[in-house]
C-alpha cells in the first residue's frame, strides 16, 4: 500500500474519499485502504441499508460527523451518493480535520 492518505487540504476544509460498505454487521472505521488503481480510501462500513439515503446518512451522522467531533452540516457527500466509492466535503480548519482523521486511522482507533 501507499503512504498516501484519502484526504487533501481544500479551500474551506478537507476532501476525503472513502469506501462505504452498507449492510454490514458492524458501524466501523476501518483503516486506509487501497483501491486496484493504486488510489487511497477510508474504508468504512455502516449496518445500514442503500435504500432512500439511509447509508448515506448514517455514514455523515453516525461515522464521520461524530468520529470527527463535527457538526452534521459540516459533512456533506460531494460526489457518489450512490456509489460505494464517495468523495465527502468536510467543511472547517483544514489543520484541525487532518490531525483528526490522522488520529482517526491509527491502529486501534475506529
């Protein structure tokens, strides 16, 4: 695997890409981890279901927003809300939010 990370500083916040795993048996952080084309991805899963938004939104609510310490409305999905593979605007200090998604994939810590 790279060295890369799946987040990169942006005017007014954070860009992550992620992986999203719905329909798992457990909410979960799992890692960086790496894609066939060579890209990095935090991995993540959530119990819930692709249906109606309801994987979405409990990846924004219940995983980053409250993982990050965020508020909700500063975690919006920026690109496919219906694919696994998400690109998601983390809004706020750039500096804050990468020290935090730092710690967040440490072994151990999700």
């Amino acid at each position: 695997m790279s060295d890369a990370v799946p987040w990169r500083a942006v005017e007014g916040g954070v860009k992550l890409s992620l992986r999203l795993t719905p329909k798992a048996g457990r909410d979960g952080i799992d890692g960086i981890g790496e894609l066939s084309d060579g890209r990095s991805v935090l991995l993540v899963r959530v119990r819930a279901v692709p249906k109606k938004g309801a994987a979405n939104k409990a990846l924004l609510e219940k995983m980053l927003a409250k993982a990050l310490k965020a508020p909700e409305r500063d975690v919006s999905v920026e690109a496919g809300h219906t694919a696994r593979i998400k690109t998601v605007l983390l809004t706020g200090d750039k500096a804050e939010l990468c020290h935090a998604l730092e710690a967040l994939t440490q072994p151990g810590a999700g």
